[in-house]
C-alpha cells in the first residue's frame, strides 16, 4: 500500500511527504519538477518525473506501488496568472485532473484527496466563509478548480472510491524542522515578497489596493501554517481509509489579517523597516477570505498547533535564510 503525491516536490506537497514519511507511510511522488525542485523530496520517498495528467504513467505507478490513495496538488497557483493565461490554468489544474482521476478509477484507487483553494468563493463578503456558502469564483483559477470539485463529485457517485477536497486558505510558514519551505524564487505571494524586501533582496512591496471594504481598505486574508494544513490531510487520509465519506473541507483558521497587518508583522520580525508602495488592485483578487473551519475541526478533529501570525512569518524567514545560504 502506498500514497501517490502529485506535486511532492513543491511548497506543500513536499510539507505533506514529509508528513507521510514520518507516519511510516510508502510514498511516491509524481512531479514534472516545472516549478518544484527535486532536492525538496523527502528521499524516504520514491521519486517519478512526469505529468500528473500522463494516465498511462499513472497507472504505471498505481499498479508497480499498490496506491491506494492519491494526494494531488500539482497544479497552478498564481491568480493573476490565471487571468492572463486561463487555458493554462483550464489545462494544468482541470484537465490533468481529470486524467489522473481516470487513472485512479481505472487502477482501482479508494481514496483521492484534492488541493482547492478558497478562491473558488470569490467575493464572499467580509464574514468567514462556510462550505456551503455559494461558489462564485473571480478567476479562471478558482473556475478551474471548482470544476475539478465537481469532477469528483459525478466520478464518486459513480465509481468505488472516496474523495476529500481541502480548500485552503492563504497557505505560508515552512516546516519547523527546517526540512522544506517556500523555494521558488519567483513566488509571488504577499508574505515571501514582503521577506525577500526585508531581507534587501528586492527594493520594495506593492500593497495592490488601498480602497477594500475592509477596516484598514487592503485586502483581508486567512493565513494557515503549512504544517497545520498538511495535517488536515493526514487526518482526511485516516478518515477516508476508516470509511468516511466524501466531503468537502475549508482549510483555515477562521480569522484575517490584512496586508498591511502582515506587512507590520514582517517588519516586526526581522526588524527591517522596508519601503511599501501603494499600487491599483491586482485583477481577480477579492476584497476578503477568511475561512469558517467548523466542519474540518468538527469532523477530523482537526486542532492546529501553529496558529500564530509571528510564528508563520518567523518560519518562513528562517527559510528564507536557509535557501539563501543554500544558493550562495
Ligand atoms: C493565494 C494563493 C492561491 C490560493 C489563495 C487562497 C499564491 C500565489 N496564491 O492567493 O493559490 O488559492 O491564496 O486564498 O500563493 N498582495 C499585495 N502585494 C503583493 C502580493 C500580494 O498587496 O506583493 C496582496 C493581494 O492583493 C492579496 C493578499 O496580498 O490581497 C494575498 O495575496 P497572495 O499572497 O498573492 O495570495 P492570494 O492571491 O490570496
């Protein structure tokens, strides 16, 4: 029996390898390495190069390791990014999930678990978001997603296995070991660029939008420990291996924090007073989103350890410093 992970080699599947390792879980990782690195793979686990989307691939790797789950976050990630390229999106996110989920249909898989994200709500307004709060995605990412969502959900009325989707909130920090973190160098969420400018790497932060209505007018977000979110699968695993049903899971804390208030937080500490610069909302981003996490706590028992704002962004600027001194 093994789990296969689509996008181990990237930010948070390699947090989640790392959590099926240290359970004395088989694991292989299936990763085309496009923006994950193959140092960042746990070598307790098997490594495959390839597409998620690659169906005979898959089922190589279903038959040869005996999976019978899969964990899939290889995908795309960028909102922007999104806007200015949806068939990109509509292409890595829905289509190569919809090959994999034939594979894992055809090869027998029981248990699927799926990476969504929070952007499939859109504009939800300022109050936390539950899962059955109506889907109204601004991008072709969050689109792209929530047809996948809705993929699963037609596929496991129909056939043998049993899926989880994880919606995640505004995922950061690194492993508190220090065995992997956010590595790419171009990553563009909020709280890694607003390290690299403390750290001198980069001159300035853009807060794209000053006119929200928010309380401080820039965006609102629910900032999750990326080892808190890893294990809410590990606990979905469990769940959908002990029988569980399908269900669909926000993961967050259940608070936000506006991009100023993580900019303060970052300036707090690593004690650099860096330059900040008001700029035009970035399209596709929504004013809030801030999760309501009754039903992952409720249902898996789901109880983070690292729920702190100080304590994420100290995890990724130690990171931060590791991969820097890795690069010299
Ligand atoms: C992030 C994830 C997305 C996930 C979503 C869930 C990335 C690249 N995207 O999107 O996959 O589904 O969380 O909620 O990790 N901001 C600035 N200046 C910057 C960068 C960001 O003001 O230089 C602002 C944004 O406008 C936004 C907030 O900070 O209000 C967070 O942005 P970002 O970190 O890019 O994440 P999301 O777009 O929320």
């Amino acid at each position: 029996m093994a789990v296969l992970v689509t996008g181990g080699a990237g930010y948070i599947g390699s947090h989640m390898v790392l959590r099926l390792a240290d359970a004395g879980e088989s694991v292989v990782v299936l990763d085309n390495l496009t923006t994950g690195f193959d140092w960042s793979i746990d070598p307790r686990a098997t490594f495959v190069a390839g597409n998620a989307g690659d169906m005979d691939l898959v089922a190589r790797v279903i038959a040869e390791h005996k999976v019978d789950a899969i964990v899939h976050f290889a995908g795309s990630i960028v909102v922007p990014e999104s806007v200015a390229d949806p068939l990109k999106y509509y292409g890595n996110n829905t289509a190569t999930s919809r090959n994999l989920i034939e594979a894992a249909v055809k090869g027998g898989v029981k248990h699927f678990i799926f990476s969504s994200t929070s952007a499939v709500y859109g504009s939800a307004g300022l109050e936390p978001v539950s899962e059955e709060t109506r889907l109204a995605p601004e991008s072709p990412y969050g689109r792209s997603k929530m047809m996948t969502e809705m993929m699963l959900s037609d596929v496991a009325a129909a056939h043998p296995i049993t899926y989880g989707v994880l919606r995640y909130f505004n995922v950061a920090g690194a492993d508190p070991k220090q065995r992997s973190g956010q590595s790419a160098p171009n990553a563009s969420h909020l709280i890694k660029v607003a390290l690299l400018a403390a750290l001198g790497r980069r001159a300035d932060v853009g807060i794209f939008g000053t006119d929200f209505p928010t309380p401080d007018g820039t965006g609102v977000r629910d900032y999750i420990h990326v080892t808190d979110l890893v294990e809410a699968h590990a606990l979905l695993l469990q769940y959908l291996r002990g029988g569980g049903r399908s269900t669909t899971m926000n993961c967050g804390y259940g608070r936000g924090y506006s991009v100023r208030q993580v900019i303060d937080t970052v300036k707090a500490v690593s004690g650099v007073d860096f330059k900040v610069v008001e700029q035009p909302r970035r399209a596709g981003d929504p004013a809030s989103v801030v999760a309501k996490s009754d039903r992952v706590r409720q249902v898996l028992g789901w109880r983070p350890a690292h729920d702190d704002l100080t304590e994420i962004v100290t995890a990724a600027m130690n990171w931060e410093r590791y991969l820097a001194t890795r690069n010299r």
